[in-house]
C-alpha cells in the first residue's frame, strides 16, 4: 500500500502550521471531482473537501468575500482622457513595434 496523501503539521513558536501533500496534482482537479478518470471510480470531493477543512481548523466553508472598495472610480479631466487614449491605442503599441524592428535589424546585422 502506497501513501497518496500525506497531512502535516508543527507548532512554531505559538502558531501551529498545517500542509496537505499529495502524490499528484490530479487528486484536485475538476475531472476528479466528479465522475474520476476514464477506468477509474474516484469521487475526490470528500478528499479535498476535508482537506480544507483541516486546513481551515473546521471553519469551513471559507468566507473569502472583501469589503467594498472605497475608491474604485478613476476622474480625469477631459484633456487628460485624450492623452491616455492616445497613448494607449497609438504611442504605446507603436514603441513595441519600433523596438521590435530595432531588434530584428540588429539580429540580421550580426
């Protein structure tokens, strides 16, 4: 018997930290949450789904959602929406460009 899953932990200082170690990254993939692989019956839910929950000292399910963002709106005066759209569409692209040409020449020059 082989060991496919390995879970680990250590206290450092007055913190413990966990790991979950597995043989293969398939062991979460989608494919294996389902069905599992062609001639293969695995249903890797319960797996993964204790996995995190140890990970997570049983407060599961995670609560990933953030505040709202204070700031999310960008104000620019109207001469300045120009520039930047210029500079996105037309002056930016064509410094790739020259500079890419520039390479090209001096790779034929060598």
């Amino acid at each position: 018997m082989y060991t496919v899953l390995l879970t680990m932990s250590r206290n450092v200082g007055d913190k413990e930290q966990r790991i979950v170690i597995s043989g293969d990254s398939d062991v979460i993939g989608n494919e294996a949450l389902t069905s599992g692989f062609t001639g293969i019956n695995a249903s890797n839910y319960s797996i993964i789904n204790g996995s995190f929950r140890w990970l997570s000292y049983d407060e599961f399910p995670i609560d990933t959602r953030r505040a709202d963002y204070i700031d999310s709106n960008i104000r620019l005066p109207k001469g300045c929406r120009s520039l930047v759209n210029w500079g996105c569409m037309a002056i930016f692209p064509l410094c790739i460009a020259a500079l890419g040409i520039m390479i090209i020449f001096r790779r034929q020059r060598k």
